[in-house]
C-alpha cells in the first residue's frame, strides 16, 4: 500500500513541476494560480498519497513504513525521464540501487 503512495506523491511531483512553469508570482497575480491545472493534478496526487499513507500508518509501525517512502525519489526519476526529458546517468542509477538495497534492508529487519 505504501508503494502505491509514494507513487501518488511522485506523480504529484511530476505535475508541480509542469505547473511550475505556468506559475504567476507577482502577488497581484496570485490568483490566476487557480486555474493552473498542473498544480490542482499535483494537489489531488499529493493528497492521495497522504490518504494511503494515513491507511498505512494505522496498519504498520512507522520504523517500517517512512523508510519506504525514499522509494519516491525512484518514481519520481524514472517518471521525469518519461514525462519532463529529464536525463538519467550512472550516479542516480547507483542511487537508486543503495535506496532499494536500504529498504530491503529496513524491510527484514521488521519481519
């Protein structure tokens, strides 16, 4: 379940970055901010994963369930390769192994 969301929580990411760019920072525009789409997606995935996060929470001890969380830094990779041109090179990619490695970790030692 938490897998699931920390995948909502990159997503979310994915689309505050898209909405990033059409963002009014000038307070008098502030507003306008309301009609970003991209943003309104990213709160809808971001709440999501709070949601499926609370549920986890209320089933699992918290030493068991935040060390999966850092599996978000490889959703949100992976989809900033696919969706935002992002590129991926040999240090995220052994990255990516030590986080796996760690939660694998962390997951043995609450069997």
């Amino acid at each position: 379940m938490v897998i699931i969301g920390t995948f909502f929580g990159a997503i979310g990411a994915v689309f505050f970055k898209k909405g990033s760019g059409e963002l009014y920072t000038h307070i008098k525009d502030a507003l306008k901010n309301l009609r970003n789409k991209n943003l309104w997606i990213g709160i809808f995935f971001y709440c999501a994963a709070i949601v499926v996060y609370l549920i986890a929470l209320k089933q699992e001890k918290l030493t068991y369930i935040y060390p999966l969380a850092s599996l978000t830094y490889i959703w949100i990779a992976l989809l900033s390769v696919k969706y935002l041109g992002e590129r991926m090179n040999a240090a995220k990619v052994w990255g990516f192994i030590l986080i796996i490695g760690g939660v694998i970790l962390v997951g043995l030692g609450n069997v």
